[in-house]
C-alpha cells in the first residue's frame, strides 16, 4: 500500500539490463554474428522506499550501485523490470505531461543547454516548453540570477563559461518551471569546493523556499552531510542502509577518534588505542568505539592530559565500511 | 493550442539564433552544396545544345532554371537524418527530450522550421548569382509562385515524417547503415535530384510517382518552372498530404514501442 503522504513512494522496485558480450578476438566477434550471448546483469533488485513531501535524501553507493538506474526509473527515462514506482502520484514511465512538469533530473555529466548560444535563450525556450506565465518567470529568473550569481554569465554563449558556471546554468535552467521533485545526479561532480558549496546552499535554498522534495546522488559527503538528513545507502541494487544519517555513523562506525594534547611530549600512547598521528603532543588516536569511555577514562587518569576530544571518524570512512559489508551478489 | 504554437516559435526562435552564431561557416556549407548541382547543370546544358537544343523535354534555359531551384529544394529537403537519430541515442541526447513535456517530433519540427527561414533568406543571394549566370528560362505567375511555396513546405514535410520515421529504427540496432545508404540511393535516383524525372524511362517515372521521393523534390521544382496542370498540382498537394500521414501514422506506430526499447536498454 502506498503511504498516501509519500511523493515518492517504491515497492520492490527491480531493473535487470541484458548486456551483450562476448570474447576478445576475430574469431569470437564473428560467432558474435550468429550466435549472440547476453548475460543479464541486476542493477537494480527489489528495492522499496517512500520519500515524502519536503524531504531532501541522500542515495548514497559505489559506481555500479543502482544511484542512476533508480533515479531514471524514478524519473520515467527507464521501465522498471518489475516492482511499482510512483512520483507525485503518478506512474513515471507513462511519462504523462503533468508529471513531467512537476519533476526535474539533473545529471552533472550531461548538458541540457543549448551549447552555442547564451543561456538566456535556453531560459526562455524552457518558459515556451512549460508553458510559465510571463510574471512567474521573470520572477523566477531574477531570483537564480541573484542566488547563484549568474547577472555577468546568463548573456555569455554556453561554450564560454567554465565547468563550474555552467553547471550553476543548467541547474537554473532546469528549475525555471519549479519543479516539486527533484534528482540531482551527482550535481557537483568536477566542481571546485567552492562552487560544491554555492550549489549545495542554493539546492537548500530552493528546498526550504519551495518545499520541494529532493533525491540527490553524490560522491562527495560533504554534500550528503549539508543537504541530507536522510540517507538510502545502495550497492549491488540492494538496499543497505534507509534512515536518519547520524544513525548511519552511530551504526557503521567501528571507532571514534580521540585527539589528546599532552605535556610531555615524550609518551607512547600505543597501549590505548591505534596511533594515527603523533606531533608535538598532540596525538591522534583510533579506539574501538565501544571502549571510548574507558579509554578517555584510562587516558586522563594516567596522563598528564593538557586537552582531549573525541569525534566520529570522517563520513568517508563510515560509508566506505557500509559498502565493504557483505551484499547479497 | 496557443502553448504549443509558442513551444513552436520558441524553437524556431533558438534554431534562428543558433544559425546566426555561426553565419559565416553556414553560408560556406551552403555554397560548397551548389558544386552539385552546378555538375548536373552543366552536364545536361552541354547534352541538351548537342541535340539540337533540349534533353527530355527540358530547353538549356529550362535545365538552368530546374538546377537553380534545385538548390533552395534540396537545402529544404535536409531534415534530421537518421545518422543523427543513431547519434542522438547514442550520447544521451534523447533522454533529455524525454524529460521534457512535449513529443521530440514537435521539438525537431519546430527546430527545422526554424532553420528554414534563415536557409531561405541565405538562398537569395546565391540565388540571384546564379541566375546572372546561368540565364536561366522561366516564367514565373501568381499562380505557380503560390503552389511552389505550399509545395516546397509540403515537399520539407514529407521528407522531414519519412526520415524521421526511418530513424526510429536506431531503437532497436545501431547497424542499418546499409538500409540508410539503400534508401539514399533510391531516393537520389528517384526524387528528380540526380536528374529531372522525365529524362528517365517511362517505367521509372511510373515507379517514381508511387513513392514519395519525387513528391518531397522534383515536384516542387517543376510546379514553379509550370510545367504541371492546376490538377496535376492539386494532385500533387494530395499525395504530400498522403505521404505526411503515411509518415505521422509510422511514428505514431512505432513510437511507443521504440520509447519502451529505449527505456529498457537505457542511456
């Protein structure tokens, strides 16, 4: 049953591609003629999910998960192998005229702008296309224009702007019609860390002016920690992981680490814990998580403690040890 | 209604703009097309004075005017080629206009159409060198100035559905090179393209009237030079609006299930 409040709602969603192949060589491209051979590869394999109204989540995996095949069954460019999709309360692959007016994809490695001439005329076709009343528009441009600091680029051909600049373009382009649902296919892929940061506020942006509900891929946590509050982890199109992202660090992180600055500088620290780091007293080490407070415990009644803190291992290494768990093959 | 004639202008508009981005390198392309057709005048202006005057049926002067039309019909007659559907699908190209609210025919239509109104202005010039020239002999009415323009249209319409339709194949393989070049090849000999249908034997004339190549090129042409009967043209406009909805029912046909394959396969 779909929960009636979902704007995404999924049950056991699978997609199985037939991948042709066949043997290095003359002789075997020439049995290739006759004989074809297919080998069906599981992208995606009975995932379920509801995504509702609002909700910015993260859909985190290793290239190869199943992130893009999902996000194109979502937006109706695949047809689901089995399993039930709907998006806003519409069946995606029907790709009916209604529901494409409401979402939009973003794929990071893919251009959607008209190359040789200046965005500005890509814009106002996308107003002609979904039919956006003129004030709607205007308003709407000014608005990214300003955000995303476009004023100096919207009249530049495409060709001419930087990966970054066009990047931010293509994001706007593609949400003039203000779509209620968003997939952003790695977003920022290439990006600098600064211009990752100035889509990543602008992405937020938008979610919290126009409650529009985001599903978003990316390699980079930095732009799962500062948009999601949720994440769908996925390897091998199996579902892993589906809920709050600081359940996800608490669960997968074997260790915490402890920085412990020390008045002599002389100590050996191995008996605690593994040293990563040793400078001038200040050491970095890793304990099992679940001796943290021992070992904090231990640490500052046997040492000469100057300053001690304890934090999460980077966000990188927890999902790194999501994915190195068993998956079903 | 309105939103689609402005989903329409708007595509124009972009094809227009893109077309004056690079306005020099356009009007080269545009003049290297003439050394074709420049040949086949020539060619059929010498056969035509060694016989005494004319080749099948057609004066020098004649030959001059059918090649100088020719030259605005065929620019006319280029149209999303299924090479360009093949590539189209192969880079991703399609998903993007799958996302967009509105059937990939309407985009490439209102696109080509566009893009016609700047070859048209282009043509002129070229039109009017070649005409000091080559001198050709015409007599231009009301009347024929009139049907040509809806014939011309009409004539882009029909190539525009066939090869449209065509390219759909690139759904199912990428190698139908070989039906391409076939279908090319057809077409050049039957279309009026190569040369005027009523320099070849009456059983290909025959066969020519049945398809739609002549209907898209030589048909056009010889409605300005005169040489068809108001029925004949009328005629003609009905088996333009034939070969449009052979084309229309073929894409409505084969579209879903070509969308189905690519959404099974993907890019």
């Amino acid at each position: 049953m779909s929960a009636p409040t979902a704007t995404i709602h999924v049950t056991n969603l699978s997609k199985t591609f037939h991948v042709p192949e066949r043997e290095a060589g003359i002789k075997a491209a020439l049995r290739s003629l006759v004989h074809r051979k297919t080998r069906d590869v599981k992208a995606v394999d009975q995932i379920a999910f509801d995504v509702t109204p609002g909700e910015v989540v993260g859909f985190l995996g290793p290239n190869g998960a199943g992130k893009t095949t999902t996000l194109k069954m979502l937006s109706g460019l695949l047809y689901p192998t089995s399993g039930e999709v709907t998006v806003l309360g519409h069946v995606p692959s029907r790709r009916e005229k209604d529901f494409l007016r409401r979402i939009t994809l973003i794929m990071g490695n893919r251009n959607q702008l008209q190359w040789d001439i200046p965005a500005i005329d890509s814009f106002e076709l996308n107003r002609d296309v979904y039919r956006i009343p003129d004030a709607d528009y205007k308003r709407t441009r000014d608005e990214f224009i300003e955000l995303l600091d476009l004023e100096n680029l919207v009249h530049k051909p495409v060709r001419n702007l930087s990966l970054g600049e066009r990047m931010k373009m293509e994001i706007a382009g593609a949400l003039l019609h203000r779509p209620q649902v968003l997939f952003l296919d790695e977003p920022t892929i290439g990006l600098d860390v600064t211009m990752q940061r100035r889509l990543r506020e602008f992405i937020a942006e938008y979610n919290r002016r126009n409650g529009a509900t985001v599903l978003l891929t990316s390699h980079y946590m930095a732009d799962v920690e500062a948009l999601c509050k949720r994440v769908i982890v996925i390897h091998r199109g199996h579902i892993l992981f589906d809920g709050d992202f600081r359940a996800l660090v608490d669960r997968f992180s074997a260790y915490k680490t402890i920085v412990v600055t020390l008045a002599n500088h002389q100590l050996d620290l191995t008996e605690y814990g593994q040293v990563i780091a040793a400078d001038a007293g200040k050491v970095t080490l890793h304990v099992p998580k679940s001796e943290t407070a021992r070992i904090t415990a231990r640490l500052l009644t046997d040492l000469p403690v100057d300053d001690l803190t304890i934090e999460d291992p980077p966000i990188a290494d927890v999902i790194e040890r999501v994915f190195a768990q068993d998956a079903p093959e | 209604m309105k939103s689609t004639i402005r989903m329409y202008l708007g595509y124009m508009r972009l094809s227009i703009l893109q077309q004056f981005q690079y306005p020099v390198r356009n009007y080269f392309y545009m003049v290297g097309m003439i050394a074709e057709p420049i040949i086949y005048l020539v060619v059929w202006q010498t056969v035509a004075r060694a016989r005494g005057g004319a080749v099948g049926g057609f004066t020098a002067g004649e030959i001059a005017a059918y090649y100088i039309v020719w030259t605005l019909v065929r620019n006319m007659n280029i149209v999303l080629t299924p090479y360009a559907w093949e590539n189209r699908i192969q880079r991703g190209q399609l998903s993007g206009q799958l996302l967009r609210p509105i059937h990939p025919l309407h985009i490439d239509l209102a696109y080509f159409t566009g893009w016609k109104f700047v070859v048209i202005a282009m043509w002129l010039p070229i039109a009017a060198v070649l005409i000091l020239v080559f001198q050709p002999a015409i007599q231009l009415s009301l009347g024929n100035v009139a049907a040509f323009v809806i014939a011309l249209w009409g004539g882009f319409l029909v190539r525009f559905m066939l090869q449209w339709a065509l390219g759909m194949l690139s759904f199912w393989t990428t190698r139908v090179n070989a039906v391409f070049q076939l279908y090319f090849t057809i077409e050049l000999l039957l279309s009026g393209r190569f040369v005027p249908l009523s320099f070849l034997p009456d059983w290909a004339q025959s066969i020519a009237g049945w398809l739609p190549f002549k209907w898209a090129f030589g048909y056009p042409i010889e409605v300005i030079l005169g040489r068809w009967s108001p029925q004949e043209i009328f005629f003609g406009f009905a088996m333009q609006a034939v070969w449009v909805l052979i084309g229309l029912a073929i894409i409505a046909l084969v579209w879903r299930a070509g969308v189905s394959r690519f959404s099974s396969v993907g890019n």
